[in-house]
C-alpha cells in the first residue's frame, strides 16, 4: 500500500479519469485497499496539487498536510485490504 501511494504521487488525473484505471489494476489482482490508496494519492497527493497549495501554505505546513495525508490514505488502504480481504 505505501508503495501505490508513493506511486501515485507523481501523477495527476480526475477522480473519474481513475476509474478506468481502478478497474484494470482490480481485474489484474491489486488489492482493492491498494487500488484505493493509489486513486486518493492520485488525487490528494499529486505534485501539482501541492505546488497549487503552495502558493497559500508555507513549506512547514505543506509537508506536515502531505505527511498526514500519505500516512491516512496508508492506513486506509490497509483497513480495506484487511476488511476485503
């Protein structure tokens, strides 16, 4: 799971533009829990989305917003993963 996030982070796409995506990652094997964990990296984590927020943040803060979100997609990727099997 953190490696699907740190995958995730680079890129930048839509939630719907994922959705393709999620369902070819879940008919190749990925855990769901992983497949989700990459779509909300995607998503919340993406270096344009943080070079957007950097612009009202100060580094400090931005670091500490990204260091909270990867740690809580992680996790949240890992309940699911345990929930689903």
């Amino acid at each position: 799971v953190p490696l699907a996030v740190l995958i995730g982070i680079p890129l930048y796409m839509n939630a719907v533009g994922m959705i393709p995506i999620l369902q070819v990652l879940t008919e190749k094997g990925v855990a769901m829990g992983t497949a989700l964990a990459f779509m909300m990296a995607v998503i919340g984590l993406s270096v344009p989305e943080m070079i957007i927020l950097r612009k009202v943040l100060k580094i400090r803060l931005l670091v500490i917003f990204a260091g909270i979100l990867f740690v809580a997609i992680t996790i949240t990727g890992i309940i699911f993963n345990m929930i689903l099997g």
